[in-house]
C-alpha cells in the first residue's frame, strides 16, 4: 500500500510517499480503509523530533494521526464494528500514521462517522475534539457562565474550541487578525480582540480559564487576566514535571521539564492560578459524544483547504504556514 513516510528526524526527514505492508490487525483492531486524513501541527512537529524523548515512534514512520474510513476487516475480539462501517478516529501517539491506504485502529479508540459528514469532515475532527474535550472538560472543568479565553481562534484547535466551549454555556474571548473578526464571531466568540489592533492583556480581565494554544509570551501574558484559582491548560507547552511523571518519563527528563515550566509556575503562583500542560490521548468514547453534538449540529467541522494524496507532502508545508482558517485536510479516496 501507499504510505506517506518519513525517514529520519531533523531538518532533512526524507518524506516521501513508499510502499508499506498492509497492517494486519490484532484481536482488538480494525483495519480501516482510509478515505480521509486530517493534519495537525503535531504531524510536522513530530519529524523535527522535538517530540522524540515523549513519543516513540518506529523509523520509517507513516505520517497523520486523523482518519475517517471504512471498517474493511475486525480483530477476533472486536464487538462494537464490522466491515462496512465507516469510523472516524485519532491514532496519535500509537506509533502508526494515517496517510496511508490502511491503517490498524484499536477498537477502544474509533467512533462511529457521524452520519451527517463526509469522510474529509468527519477526518477534519478527532484531535481537535478530543483536545478541546480534555482540556476544557475534564482538564479545566468548564462550566456554564465561566468565561474562557481561547487564543488564535480561527485556527484548527480555535475553531473547534470555540463552540465547544459555547457548548458548555461559558462566555469566549479570543484573538484573531482583522480579516478573521466576523468569522471567529460566527463560530460564537464573545468578545473578539484583533491583535493587529489591541494587546489582549489590555482588554481582558477576570477570566477563569486559559486554554493555551500559541507559544511564547502569550502563555505567560494569559497569568494576567486570569482570577485568582483560574487554571491555564496548554496545548503548547512548556512541559511540565507531572507531564514527565504521567507519561513515566526518566529522573532527568522530570527535571528538565521541571525547568522548562519554573517560570509559568512562578508567575501563575503569584496569582493563585493553576498551570498544566496538556497532551491530547485518543478515546473512542469521547468522540463518539463528539459525534453525538456533531449530529445535532451544535458543534460543526471547519475545513480550510482539502488536497488530494498525491499533494499531501504540500498540504503538510501549507499547515506549516500556520495561516490556516480551520483545519486542512487530506482526501484518499
């Protein structure tokens, strides 16, 4: 089959489309054809192996960690999905990739395709989702009336936090350009600054919750706005020493990361606001409510830009731009 690979980690990965083995899937897998992939910033970050001591992955590696396909065949012990199915799922951190003709999914991490999307927007969702899921619900616990500021909101994570955070009955506040103002306001932002214009920190007060999404000094500005016992969960980064502990990383790698994040946790315990990072894990029941609220069309797909396979080495330097307006999209099939 068909696989976009890459080689190494650094500058000169060596991407490219190869030939790999069609999976075969374990007992508690499906091997799903795929018809879509939706790309994340990660799927570049990933091959620069910035990521490498926290995410193992076996060299050559298929790139993409969204998929929305058909159920072709099913493990012996799988239950919940037969072959014509058609499923939508994330794969990251499971050491497989998704732009490929097939890809193996644990049954624990797949849902059923909204019967309302297409393959490429149902593709377009999983890791959006299930990180604003984790973070907003379960991370920050949201709740009605609460207000939470979500930078960069016309991006990939933006678009789709936004409304869910509306979903939960809080009051939004974001950043955008000018040109993206109406569109941020239409996904249900309350309160829009345009950073060509303002400072956020200027504009913004007595907040609950951050959820980071852009590096650097905005993390660290979002302490400011914050009341005392907010929380910022970030999506960006700095890692933290609970990450480390979490994932079961060495002595050397808590510490480090304990480092990385001194300064946050200084500023935000001067405030009295609580400070994480937050890294995204695939699960199948989450996105299956997911699935549910896209349904009902309360939560809806944003999709910038779709490229067909043989492109898709474009499409991943198009999302590196970072100007995209949603989430751009790989179409397979």
């Amino acid at each position: 089959m068909k696989a976009l690979t890459f080689q190494r980690y650094g500058k000169s990965p060596g991407l490219g489309m190869t030939e790999r083995p069609r999976p075969v899937p374990k007992p508690d897998e499906l091997l799903v054809e795929v018809h879509a992939a939706g790309l994340n910033p990660i799927d570049n970050m990933l091959m620069t192996g910035a990521f490498k001591p926290v995410v193992k992955l076996g060299l050559p590696a298929t790139v993409g960690s969204d998929v929305a396909g058909v159920v072709v065949e099913v493990g012996s012990r799988v239950t919940r999905f037969k072959p014509g199915d058609a499923v939508f799922a994330s794969v990251f951190d499971l050491d497989r990739g998704t732009l490929a003709d097939y890809v193996a999914v644990p049954e624990a991490v797949a849902a059923p395709k909204p019967a309302n999307l297409d393959f490429v927007q149902a593709a377009s969702v999983p890791m959006v989702g299930l990180t604003a899921w984790q973070a907003l619900k379960e991370r920050i616990g949201l709740r009605a009336g609460q207000k939470v500021f979500i930078p960069a909101g016309s991006g990939g994570i933006g678009t789709f936090a936004i409304q869910l955070a509306k979903v939960l009955g809080a009051s939004v506040a974001t950043t955008t350009s000018t040109r993206n103002v109406d569109f941020v306001r239409g996904l249900g932002a309350d309160e829009v600054v345009d950073y060509k214009q303002q400072q956020f920190q200027d504009v913004l007060r007595d907040y609950d919750a951050v959820l980071g999404t852009v590096k650097g000094e905005v993390i660290e500005q979002s302490v400011g706005i914050l009341k005392p016992g907010g929380r910022i969960a970030s999506l960006v980064g700095p890692l933290d020493a609970a990450f480390a502990r979490t994932r079961g990383l060495n002595v050397l790698l808590r510490i480090v990361f304990g480092l990385m994040s001194r300064k946050i946790l200084r500023l935000a315990g001067k405030r009295g606001v609580a400070y994480s990072f937050l890294f995204v894990h695939p699960d199948g029941g989450q996105l299956a409510e997911i699935g549910a609220l896209l349904e009902s069309g309360r939560l809806r797909p944003v999709i910038d830009k779709v490229f067909p396979f043989e492109q898709a080495t474009d499409a991943l330097a198009y999302l590196a731009q970072g100007r995209a307006r949603g989430k751009v999209v790989v179409r397979l099939r």
